[in-house]
C-alpha cells in the first residue's frame, strides 16, 4: 500500500520540526543530524523519509555522505492554512474587543449617576 503524505504530516511530529530547524539552519548530512538525537540512526532516516516525501527537503549525494536541504516552499502551503484562521480569530477577537470597550464606557456612564444619586441622599439626610 503506497502511503500519501501531506506537509501537515510531517510537521506533526516534533522530532521531524526539529530537523526543519536543525537543516533550514544549514545543510546537514543524514550522519551528522542523526548524531543530534538520542534515537536509532534508522528512527532518523525514516523521519528523513517522511520529510523528503512530502516535499519539504532535498537529499543530495556528496561522495559517501547524503546531504539534506531544506525545501521552504512547501511550508507555503501551511503558512496560507494557518492565516485564515489567523484572519478569521483576529476579526473575532477584534469584536469581542469592541463590545468589552462599548460595556466599559456604559458602565462608566452608569456608575457616576448612581454616586451622584448615593451622594445627594447622603447630603439630604444631614
């Protein structure tokens, strides 16, 4: 059974973000990135696998060592992902804004007359 992979996939798990970041930070042999994690060379290869089928790094062979880039586009398609609901929270959180703001000022335009009317009874019953 072929497996589809999809950028969200591969995101998902930390170690692989952390080898986004580790590669994106300069170009790494398998070797090289392997030596950073305290899991199995083999555990590192397959999380290399899983990023290089879903587009977001290129391996190159350089003699005996096999290189990883980082390919930034496909981070793109998260990117779009995430600022629609960036936009769609913003506007709601823009709105609650505004009605706490409209609740303040009417509850500042209550509480002056209330202490106007506690103060003139106040004053009338000396």
């Amino acid at each position: 059974m072929d497996t589809r992979r999809d950028v969200f996939q591969a995101i998902a798990d930390p170690t692989r973000r952390e080898i986004i970041g580790m590669i994106a930070r300069q170009p790494c042999s398998v070797n090289t990135i392997a030596e950073q994690f305290d899991v199995t060379r083999q555990a590192i290869s397959l999380h290399i696998k899983i990023l290089s089928e879903c587009g977001l790094l290129n391996i190159k062979q350089s003699g005996r060592e096999r290189v990883c880039e980082v390919k930034f586009e496909k981070l793109n398609e998260v990117n779009e992902w995430v600022q629609q609901y960036q936009k769609l929270w913003t506007g709601k959180l823009q709105a609650l804004k505004s009605f706490v703001e409209q609740e303040e000022l009417q509850s500042k335009k209550i509480k002056p007359s209330i202490n106007k009317t506690t103060s003139e009874k106040s004053k009338a019953k000396k």
